[in-house]
C-alpha cells in the first residue's frame, strides 16, 4: 500500500503571516496534523528550518506529544537542528538542503560531495533510533551516494516533473527518470519516497514509478483544504452573527 504522508508546513505559513513572534495563533498546525491522521493519512512530516519561517520549535514537540502515526522532521543538516532532531525523536529525518532566500525547499541534496558530513549525522540520527531520508534528484550519482551515506530512504524530488507535467513530452523524460531512480534506489536496498509539487492532477501519473513506499503531498492538500472548506467556513460565521440585534 502506498503511504501518505501530509506535510503541514504551509498551514504554519499561514498562521504565522498574522501571528509571528506570538507564540500561538491560527490555524494551528498540530490540530491540522490531528485532522490528516484522522482522515487516514499514515504520517505527518513538517520542516523545521534553521530560520523558523514557519513551523516554530513548539510545533515540533507538540507534535511529538499529539500525533498517533509517524512524525517526519524535515532538516538541513546543521548541528542546532540535529541537536533538536536528537532529543525530539521522530520516527524518521529528512536530510534537505536549505537557502534562505528560497520560498520552498528547491532542488535536491548535493549527497556526493559532501558524504563525510551526512554519513556521520546519518550515524547519528541513526544511534538515536531514527531512521534516515536523503532528499534528492533521480540522479544515478546522488543515488549512490545515497546508498554509501547508509540511509534507510532516499526521498525523490518530483520538482522537476510537476514543473514539467503540462508538456507532455518533457513529462515523460521527467517520469522516465524518475523511474529509473526508483529501480536504480531498490536495486541498492533503499526504500523510496518521493515528494514535491505533487497534485490532484499529476499524482495518478507519478504512480507509474516502481518501489515507492510514501508520498509526501503538503500544498496541493492546503489548498485543497481552503478551497473545500471555505462555504462551511462562512456559514460557521455568517451562524454567529444572526442574533445581532444592534
């Protein structure tokens, strides 16, 4: 069966447009979290960046503390968040890389010029009990570090095929690599996600790559979400203000 896990940066994103430096604020991420597992999502993967632009170190650890399925952490590779990631305890890292003026996470982990530094976090990560995830492109090179770094997972980034999929024949070069990174990760013993700009609309295609074991969708559903959500949303309103009588 393949997994879902839902990402819940982007309701953070959200929140903290209004409520930054608060310490609380809507929507919440974690009640988000409750509502995706309640739903029947098998995990919850949320992105604790090194400038906390969206889920905060509170998010985090309630997380921890709320959720019933398996918690992701997402992470550049720094000692402040291995640190964190260390103490925290979630189920499974997802090692990415991280630039500041990036909206989103773009592009995958440059594993093979930097093996030293990720296979000793990797070790790490992996003395404490958490699994390990390397966010990369369907490179053959990066896929083999990956193997040699001693991850558990590798996650592929779909960026480029989502960006791709409105033109079909750059969409199939796109699938066909993803596709032979999968084959290529499995053939290695690493067990295969993937994640990044999957949708409504390319998600029934992607399912053509072999070995996936987990997807990890977070804006499609959001926005999805509000989409879905927004007639209940002002009826709930529009309830609480009938009894004005000025």
């Amino acid at each position: 069966m393949l997994k879902l896990g839902v990402n819940i940066d982007h309701v953070a994103t959200l929140r903290e447009a209004r409520y930054r430096g608060r310490g609380w604020g809507e929507p919440d991420p974690v009640a988000s979290a409750l509502a995706c597992e309640e739903a029947g999502a098998h995990g919850i993967t949320a992105h604790l960046r090194e400038d906390r632009r969206h889920i905060q170190d509170r998010d985090v650890w309630k997380l921890r503390e709320s959720i019933k399925t398996r918690l992701n952490l997402e992470m550049a590779n720094s000692p402040e968040i291995l640190a964190i990631a260390l103490r925290l305890k979630p189920e499974i890292t997802c090692l990415v890389p991280e630039r500041r003026e990036e909206v989103t996470t773009e592009g995958g982990l440059e594993v093979a010029s930097n093996l030293g530094p990720l296979t000793e976090t990797r070790k790490r990560l992996n003395g404490a009990g958490i699994e390990v995830s390397l966010f990369i492109a369907p490179d053959a090179v990066q896929i083999d570090a990956a193997a040699r770094c001693g991850s558990q997972f590798i996650e592929l980034h779909t960026g480029a095929f989502a960006e791709r999929f409105p033109h079909p024949r750059e969409r199939e070069a796109e699938l066909d690599r993803l596709i032979a990174g999968a084959s290529q990760a499995h053939a290695l013993g690493l067990k295969v996600n993937a994640g990044h700009g999957l949708n409504y609309e390319n998600l029934l295609v992607l399912q053509e790559v072999p070995h996936l074991v987990e997807l990890n969708i977070g804006h499609s559903i959001v926005s999805r979400a509000i989409q879905t959500g927004l007639a209940s949303a002002v009826t709930d309103i529009l309830n609480l203000m009938a009894g004005y009588r000025g």
